[in-house]
C-alpha cells in the first residue's frame, strides 16, 4: 500500500476548500483516506493552509510520499524543511 499525501476536495460549488489527507494511492480523489493531516482554502489572498506538523511529520518519516500541490504547500509552511533535518539528524546520529 502506497500512501500518498494529497488534497481532496471538500466545500460547494465555485468555492473550493481543501482537506490535506493521508490516503492510499489506488483511492478516489475523495475517495477513503487513512486520516486527515491538514486544511487548504485557495480562496483569501494570500491562501490559508493549516497543518497537523506532528502527524505530517510522521507519515513523511514512514514514507508518504506528498503530491506536488501538497509539497509546494509543505514548503511555504516550512514543513519540509523540519523533515530534512529530522532526516538528517536520524542519519548522523545512525
């Protein structure tokens, strides 16, 4: 089971919001998800994402993989950069 790191899609017609979830890759977009890591709205100016940093954190650590719009999101939260160095403290000290 791959498990990817996307949005689905949540909210009404013309006004998109977004839930960032873990989920397996052979699911639907909105499909079953193992749990919800976050929230994404592309509407304010500048747009509003909320992260669950712990869990995120630890489904990179177990090899999620995130999609590229979750990724980029990931990035501009400062996210990613924690995993790096999380990845690279557990290999110095390995």
């Amino acid at each position: 089971m791959a498990v990817r790191l996307r949005l689905t899609r949540v909210g009404r017609k013309k006004r998109p919001y977004y839930r960032v979830v873990a989920a397996d890759s052979a699911m639907p977009r909105d499909g079953r998800f193992l749990e919800i890591l976050g929230t994404y709205d592309p509407l304010p100016n500048p747009s509003i994402s909320q992260f669950k940093e712990e869990r995120v954190l630890h489904w990179l650590k177990n090899g999620a993989l995130p999609s590229e719009r979750v990724s980029r999101l990931m990035k501009h939260a400062g996210l990613m950069q924690k995993f790096e160095e999380m990845k690279g403290a557990n290999t110095k000290a390995t």
